[in-house]
C-alpha cells in the first residue's frame, strides 16, 4: 500500500544519510551523529519505528551503533536487536502497553488478538503488531483443513458412512492409510493424516487445527508451524510401528498434538506474562478435551464396539505428537526473534530427531522379521 511505499522510501533515505555518517566503512556511527540526524530527518517516519530506533541507540554503551544492526531493525528482519535495546536500554517505549492503541481497524484489532494469545512478553507484541503484514497469509493450517474435509466428504458420500469409517473394508484399502502390511510405501507415514475415523475426530481436529494452528502460523511463519506440524505427523506412524506394530493409523492427531502440546507448554513456562483472558479456564478445558480424545482413541483401539477384521487403529500418535510439541514445539515457540539455527538447544533437538528417524528406519526394515510379529492381513 501507499503507507508502506512511503515508509520503505524514508527507510532508503535515512539508511543513505547513515553511510554518509560513516565514510570509513567501519560498519559503526556515533551515537551523537545518529541522534541528531534522526532528530532532525526531514521525511515524517512511524512513530512506533522512530521509538525503535532510539531504543536501540540509547542502548549502546559504547557510543556507537552497529550498522548491520540497524538494517536489520529497520527491514523489520527478525533478530535480537530490538530486543536487547529494550532490555539493556535506559529507555522504553512510549506506549507501553498495546492495548491502548485505539483507532484500530477489523485485521489489526485481530492481529492484537493473536499477539496476546501467542506471546508472553509486551515487547514481542509491539515487534509483532507493527511489522505484521498480510502477506503471506497462514495458509498452511487452512491448506491442510480443507483437505482434510474433502477427503473425509469424498470417503463419507462413497461408504455413506460419517462415523466409525475404520470399519469398512473399503475404507482400510485406501493408499492413504498406514497398514503395517504396508509400511514399504513411504508415503502411507505422511498421508494417513487425512483419513479419520468418523466425523467427530476430524471435527476435533479441525477445530483445534484453525484456533490454534492459524494463530502460530501469523505469528512464527508457515515453515516453523508446517514443521512442528509434519514432525508430529510422521513420528506419530513410526512410533505406532515401534510400540503397537499391529496396528494401523488414521487421523491427524500427530501433528494436532505437537501444536496444542507446544502452546500449551509455551503458556505454562510464561503463566505470569501471558494476557490471554481466562487462561486457567481455556488451559483445563484443552486439557479436558486432549485427555478425552485420547481417552476414546484407546477405547477404540482396545474394546471396539463393533466387531472388524482386523485392530483399529492406534492411538500412540497422539502421544508422540504430544512430545514432539513439548520438545521441539517449546524451543520454536519461545525463539520468536531469535534465528533457530543459532541455538544449540535446536540442534540438540533436531539431532535427537534424526537419530529416532534412524532408528524408526531401521526397525520397520528388520524388526518385523526378526521378531516373528503376526500382522493382520492386509486390507
């Protein structure tokens, strides 16, 4: 839009008058030099990114700003420099608070919404609410739905069944389904997250997925979510195939777990900075609602209630994607500015991830054999 024209043009111009600052390409400017010459720029500039930059230089101890700093703030790049020039600053930003913005629109009344639902400090708010932009949209979690339900709608119109789907045969022969029997094709791993078992487990996911799944993806960007969300997927299928080997697997839980379990855990280590109202309530009532859908996955699994051909399908997908989510979750969900591959912590995670990847491997290649497991006939 025009505004954001306008302010990239002021953007351009201060940066040009900042390289005049430092003829010596020494990548630093003096704190005085700096100061004055966004005191006295000509071009009018946001006020919330005017307060940025004066926080970031009255931070420095040394009298002097880091160029590369600068730029980063600047281009609303996400790093830690905002940060640090709040919390080692002798200054705050003028509006502490975001709920007193006033004069806000439908979409920015809503992206303050979401700000204070996903993050804990005042800080990340402001960052958040003034750099968000539209685009890209969160598409993935929507993406993901919608499939989701033409598939289950395609499944439904073709059985004319809308609960307990598992228990029609045609249902199990789908290429989407992860059968034991056939675990050699690759993609059943990935692909049983569209398939569910009747029209209350899609609708519980779906519901989960859009409320909290939509607000992650605002704030964290479409490939830490789709990857907190696949991870789940795919360690929910290999760890049915370690721990229930008999069992086959339908459903999304995987991911919708690693999602719920890694806000839910976020909110928890952040209880007294979260703003999010009613928050006791909100977490007992996931909680409830995890628990009781766990609950009826092992209900199925163990006493179903009609009689079928074969065991229903496991119900360890959504544990696993529970753990995913407190582990690999957590560490996304608190490194709002901070890049993940500057944190040893995620590495530490990503290699424990890969390892259980190997492992899971090798033990759908040799342990079926080795152990002599009677797997149910294929469907």
């Amino acid at each position: 839009d025009l505004s954001a024209l306008f302010w990239s043009a002021c953007t351009e111009c201060l940066l040009c008058c900042v390289c005049q600052l430092d003829p010596d390409n020494t990548g630093f400017i003096a704190v005085e030099n700096f100061t004055s010459l966004v005191e006295h720029h000509e071009l009018q500039l946001d006020p919330s990114k005017l307060d940025m930059l004066f926080a970031l230089v009255q931070s420095n101890e040394e009298g002097q700003v880091c160029y590369q700093e600068l730029i980063e703030l600047m281009s609303s790049k996400r790093s830690s420099s905002f940060r640090r020039a709040i919390a080692n600053g002798r200054r705050t930003l003028q509006r502490e608070i975001l709920l007193d913005e006033t004069g806000l629109g439908v979409y920015k009344r809503f992206v303050r919404y979401v700000a204070y639902e996903i993050l804990p400090c005042e800080t990340d708010r402001r960052w958040y609410f003034h750099q968000n932009r539209l685009c890209p949209p969160p598409i993935f979690m929507a993406i993901i739905t919608i499939v989701q339900i033409i598939v289950f709608m395609c499944y439904g119109i073709m059985l004319n069944k809308w609960v307990l789907q598992t228990y029609q045969p045609d249902f199990m022969k789908s290429p989407l389904v992860y059968h034991p029997r056939h675990r050699h094709q690759v993609w059943r791993f990935f692909s049983y997250m569209f398939m569910h078992v009747g029209l209350e487990q899609l609708g519980f996911n779906a519901l989960l997925q859009l409320m909290i799944g939509v607000p992650l993806e605002m704030v964290h960007g479409i490939l830490r979510i789709s990857l907190l969300y696949m991870a789940g997927v795919v360690a929910g299928s290999l760890t049915v195939s370690i721990t229930d080997m008999r069992a086959p697997v339908v459903g999304g839980s995987g991911g919708v777990y690693a999602l719920c379990s890694a806000h839910l855990a976020n909110v928890v280590m952040n209880w007294a900075g979260m703003r999010c109202p009613y928050k006791l309530l909100r977490m007992i009532l996931a909680l409830v609602c995890m628990s009781s859908e766990v609950g009826r996955a092992v209900w199925l699994r163990f006493s179903p209630p009609l009689p079928s051909s074969g065991p229903q399908p496991s119900f360890m997908a959504h544990l696993s994607g529970a753990v995913v989510g407190i582990s690999m979750g957590l560490l996304i969900l608190r490194s709002y500015e901070e890049s993940l591959q500057k944190q040893c912590s995620w590495w530490v995670i990503v290699f424990s991830f890969i390892t259980f990847l190997l492992f899971a491997i090798f033990w759908n290649i040799f342990a079926y054999e080795l152990l002599g497991v009677q797997l149910p006939p294929a469907p």
